[in-house]
C-alpha cells in the first residue's frame, strides 16, 4: 500500500512538471519563427510542444508534488509569460526584417505592393520575400535549434512556476526592441542613400529641364535600380539577421 502511494505521488509530481513545461513550450512556439507562423496547423503545434516538453522536462529541475488549485494555476499563468517572453524576443528581431521591407518598398516605389507572406500578418512583398528567405535559411542552418536551446536554459534563470524578474526582463525587452530597430535600419541603408541621390539627381534634372516628364522617367529607373541593389545586398540582408538572431537570447542571460 505504501509502494502504491508513494507511486502515485512520484505520478501526480511527473505529470504536474511536464504539465508546466508544456506551457512554457507552448507559449514560446506561438511565437518563434517558423512553427509560430499561421499557416502551421494547430496540430502540428501541440504534437511539436509536447515533444519538446517531453525533452526539456528532466532539464526543469525536480518534481514537486502539485499545490492546490490556485497554486496550480499561478504557476500555469508564469510558465506562460515565461514562454511569450522568450517566443517574443525572436519575434521582435526578425520584425526587423518585415520593416525593412516596407523601407526598402518605399525607396524604390513599390511600397503600395502588399502580400499575404508567411509572416502572421499582411506585409510588403519585399519584407515578406526576404522574411521567407530568412526562415528558409534559418531552419537550413540549424538556427531555430537557438530558440529551443534558449528554452532548455531558461529554467536556470526562471525556476518552474516562478514569476519573471520585472527589471531583467523589461531591460531584456529593450534591448531587443533596440536591437531590431537598429537592425532595420542598417539592412534599409543603401536604400535610403540610393533614394535621396536618385531623387537629387532628378530635382536637378528638372531644374535643368522643366519640360521634361521626370516622374514617368525616373520612377522606372529607380526601381530598376533598386531592384538590382536589392539583389546585390539581399544575401547579406538574410546572413546578418540570421547572425543577430542567434544571439539574441544571449540578452537573456
């Protein structure tokens, strides 16, 4: 009788730690890039999870017998803002991209051009191209294996059902912000000198020549010319923001 309940506990601990690694997996691939994108079916999501779980729960320290009802669901609550705060600090890194789209879009005139990409949103259909490529290469580098790797070291930051560390984590989150913002901007660079030459160039042209139709002239031109730099720079637009994105659960730590 005594195996039997002694048993049963070591069950009920096992079940319940697994339970809050499940959330914790689970909130944070509605999130990373590639699983977290709409078009996953909500199936493949959970069996994904689950598996995960299956693997990070014995990293997730020992098992405790579970606390009541309300003990159970505080913990259930912090394993999910766990989880959404790391799915998030990916998700705003390759944000970047998608806004450097819509810099790029604008510099060379086809910023009114909007596509269902496989982002969780409409976009440009140059930040949604160059988020495609990102993921492709992401996953064909083994890059997503940082987001689950994050997630096994998290409990040694954030102990199972304990409540995130509010100034680490608001500094962790601005830094991120910082660092995508940062990183928009550099990927959109060339754009932004090509447009403000190009557009010199035809303001003199037009001083020069009055008569001459300038706009159906060099908006043809500029995106000629920015669709040839976009080529040029696009493989290193996608290996920086595959570099960034692999540190940047670093800020975590």
């Amino acid at each position: 009788m005594d195996a039997a309940l002694h048993l049963e506990a070591w069950v009920s601990a096992e079940l319940y730690r697994l339970l809050l690694v499940f959330c914790r997996v689970s909130a944070a691939l509605l999130l990373l890039p590639g699983l977290g994108e709409s078009q996953v079916p909500a199936r493949i999501r959970i069996l994904a999870g689950l598996l995960i779980a299956l693997c990070v729960a014995p990293l997730a320290g020992s098992a405790a017998p579970p606390p009541a009802a309300w003990g159970v669901a505080f913990a259930v609550v912090m394993e999910v803002a766990a989880g959404a705060f790391l799915g998030t600090l990916s998700r705003l890194l390759l944000s970047a991209l998608q806004t450097a789209g819509q810099i790029i879009g604008q510099c060379i005139g086809v910023s009114n051009a909007f596509a269902f990409g496989v982002g969780m949103d409409n976009s440009a259909v140059l930040g949604a191209a160059i988020y495609a490529a990102c993921l492709v290469v992401l996953f064909a580098v083994d890059g997503h294996h940082s987001g689950f790797r994050a997630l096994a070291d998290s409990y040694q930051l954030i102990p199972l059902g304990q409540p995130l560390p509010a100034a680490a984590a608001a500094r962790n989150m601005s830094e991120a912000m910082t660092t995508a913002f940062r990183l928009a901007m550099q990927l959109s660079m060339p754009f932004l000198f090509l447009s403000v030459l190009f557009n010199v160039a035809l303001a003199g042209i037009n001083r020069a020549m009055p008569a001459m139709p300038v706009f159906m002239i060099g908006a043809p031109a500029l995106l000629m010319a920015g669709l040839y730099l976009l080529g040029a720079v696009s493989p290193t637009l996608v290996d920086e923001t595959v570099g960034a994105y692999g540190s940047v659960f670093l800020l975590a730590r």
